[in-house]
C-alpha cells in the first residue's frame, strides 16, 4: 500500500480508536523542550536532584552481579522482592497492605489502563473531578467510556456535587461504575481533598456501590508536614490505590503499581499478561535495589525542599506580575500550579502569542472531557529553576497584557481576528518551533 494517506485507514480502525485525540500535553513537548522556551507546561521531576553518580554505581553492580535474573523475563505481578517493599512505603502513608494484593505496573498510567480493562464497557460512566489528569482521561476514552466531571473548591471535590453526579447518571439510565481521584495535591489542581471529605467522599460511594480509584503519585512530595492519610488507608474494600516511583526516584524507569481488593487480584494478573506478558525485570530491581540499598527517604526531603522553593518562586512572581483578574490555587505539596484568567482570556486561543514569547504552558482544555477549562491553564514548577519560573512568569504575564490590550480595543471578536493575523506575521513562532 505504497503512497497511502492516514484516510486510507479511516474505515479500518476500531471503533474505540475513531475518537481518540492527541493529548493537549504530548502536542506541546515538541516546543516545551527547546531551550529557548520557558516550560511551565510538562510534569517532569527535577532528576538532577538524585544523586546521579551513586544511581549509576548502583545500576552498574546491578547488571554486573544479577544480571542472569535483571535482565530475564519476569512474572506478571511483580517481583515478591518489590512487591514487599512497595507495602513497606505505603506503610508509611497508613497503608496496610499484602504484597499479594499489589500488582506492578508499567508507571501508574498502566494501573490506570489495566482498571479500565477490568470494569468499563462502552457507554459506561467514570466520575471524576473536574479538573482531572490528562492521562487518565485518554484511557477512559479509549475504553469508551463517558467523563462525568465533579466539582472541586480550594477543599478538594466536594461532596455534595458527587452526590448529584451519582444522581445525574442514574436518572439519565447511564451505569456508573468508579471514581477516579486524585485527592492529594491533585494535577492539574494542586488542591488536597480535607480530611472531613475524605470521610464524607467514601461513605458516598460506598452507600451508591461505587467503586474508588485513588491516584496518589504526589503525596510523599508535601511542603509543610504531612499528607491527609489516603482513602485506601481509611478503608479497605472498593478503593483500588494506584501509585508509582516515576515522582519520587526516575520516571524513565516506569515502575508503578496497583493494590486492589483481593478478590481482583487475579484478574488483575492476567489483564496485565495480556497486556505486556511481564513489567522490566530489571527496572523493578532497580527500584528495590534503591529502596534496599540508598537513604530515599533523605532523597525525597530533597526533593521537598527543591520543589517548595520553587513554588514559592512561582506564586511570588504570579503575584508580582500577573495582571489583575487573574487568580490561581496555592499547592501544600506536589507539581502543579491552576491558574484562572481574567475574563474574556482563552488559553488556548492565546497559546500561540506565548510559544512565539517563548514560554510554554498547558491550557486548560486538557483537564475536562467536554473540552471546557478554556479560561484556565496548569503551571508546573517543578523542572525550572526559579530564575528561569520567574521569566517564564514576566513573559506569559506580558502575552496575557497584550490579549487583554487587543480585546480592549478591538472587543472579543476584533481581538481573534488580530490574532490570526499575527499568528502569519511577527508574532508567529519561527520555523524552529513549529
């Protein structure tokens, strides 16, 4: 099929396959990672704050001495040898768990994907907060199931709003079948469910018969003591807790995990089988080699420090810079900045005017499954040095001046049209960054 278009693969494709769209984040990476661009865009953790020289010791005696088994075909669940020691870092959150209960996953994204394999059939409801995390999203698309968004306040979701959700869906003849929440310094929101909700949050499902999925990669990343306990740690049966190693010791390794209520234990195994046959052996004993052998948790009060002052450096400048209107959330811990903008900005509409001053961010179309968030976008602060938040700050404040400056003028629609205009002239990004 020499000289073929993507149309000529229109028809082929796989229902579940028709509807899937590029991620608002992935699209940006091209132009988020030249260096002439201040990225507030990414997640990324800040690597360089590992102490490289002893990883790559580490990893080296790895392959040296286990080599025969590290770099071998592995078992669908994991190694015991992680398994164990993932149980002993939930510990430290209240988590009370069986290695036997704990599935290994490629990062928390294939938790989040083996889940959705397990329960959801077309046409089937996901509760989720609104913002939610780009990824999941994608998952939750690709196994045809509809988003049906809860609202959040500076308190996390509240409860009062699942409680009509649940309703909602139920009169509508929809069939609901899990929340899926990030209820500690939530991405995109960076906003932590109280302790009181938590509680109000689980009772509510429980009494509707909802399953719970509880993301929590950033809990171990708080500024100023510690996190609300999780929801899995709080109750046992319904509440699936998915968690990975990328935010707290190296995303490229791709290690995650699951820990499910023992009855889906199983089928959990075989899904992930199906799937990929067996996560990276050697990835995996990387990860409890580091565990075993490093003082990670002396790692992660690094990581805490690094990413506070970088926080701080972000929410000093917004309130520098920022022009009036504009608001945004204060995170206790985690990577993320949501910011709301002055009435009348698009985030994505203004997107272009940024890459062409060289700072990148992700709108905040991304986050809802209705394509709604357009007056919002996610800062991120944990990659950039706080010099390089402050500038990356001066120069998308400016970008939003000069879009309110146009709409001043011009009005809303006086305002697309200048856009467009300069989006073929001087204020286009150059060749480099298309």
């Amino acid at each position: 099929m020499t000289g073929t278009t993507q149309d000529d693969y229109t028809d082929r494709y796989a229902r579940r396959v028709r509807g899937m769209t590029t991620s608002e984040i992935r699209a940006l990476f091209a132009v988020a990672s030249r260096p002439e661009v201040v990225s507030l865009a990414g997640g990324s953790p800040y690597i360089a704050a590992l102490p490289l020289d002893a990883v790559g010791d580490m990893l080296s005696r790895l392959a040296a001495e286990h080599g025969t088994t590290s770099l071998q075909y592995g078992i669908g669940q994991g190694t015991v040898d992680l398994r164990e020691r993932i149980c002993e870092v939930m510990s430290l959150s209240g988590i009370d768990a069986s290695p036997d209960d704990v599935v290994v996953t490629v990062g928390g994204q294939q938790a989040l994907d083996l889940i959705a394999r397990l329960f959801l059939d077309p046409g089937d409801v996901v509760l989720a907060e609104g913002p939610t995390y780009v990824g999941a999203l994608g998952v939750f698309q690709a196994a045809q199931a509809q988003v049906q968004h809860v609202a959040m306040d500076a308190d996390g979701m509240i409860p009062a709003a699942l409680s009509e959700a649940i309703d909602e869906v139920a009169r509508s003849g929809r069939r609901a079948k899990f929340l899926y929440t990030i209820p500690t310094y939530q991405n995109p929101a960076g906003v932590t469910l109280t302790d009181a909700r938590r509680e109000e949050v689980l009772d509510i499902c429980e009494r509707a018969g909802l399953l719970v999925v509880e993301d929590d990669p950033y809990s171990m990343l708080s500024f100023a003591g510690d996190a609300p306990r999780p929801l899995r740690a709080r109750r046992r049966e319904g509440v699936f807790y998915v968690s990975t190693f990328s935010k707290t010791f190296a995303p490229g390794l791709r290690v995650g995990w699951v820990l499910a209520p023992h009855a889906v234990r199983e089928k959990l195994v075989m899904a992930t089988e199906a799937n990929i046959l067996c996560p990276s052996a050697f990835a995996q004993a990387a990860v409890a080699q580091y565990l075993a052998t490093m003082p990670w948790q002396e790692q992660i009060k690094t990581y805490r420090e690094v990413y506070r002052e970088r926080r701080d450096a972000l929410l000093d400048a917004m309130r520098d810079l920022m022009p009036s209107g504009t608001t945004w959330t204060e995170p206790e811990g985690g990577l993320f900045v949501w910011a709301t903008l002055p009435d009348g900005l698009d985030s994505k509409a203004m997107m272009p005017r940024a890459i062409a001053a060289r700072v990148a961010y992700v709108p905040g179309t991304g986050f809802y499954a209705d394509s709604t968030g357009t007056g919002n976008m996610r800062l991120n602060f944990s990659f950039s040095a706080p010099d390089r938040l402050r500038e990356g700050v001066r120069r998308l404040a400016g970008v939003m001046g000069e879009e309110l400056a146009l709409r001043a003028v011009f009005g809303p629609t006086g305002q697309t049209r200048q856009r467009r205009r300069g989006a073929a002239g001087a204020d286009a990004p150059g060749p480099d960054l298309a």
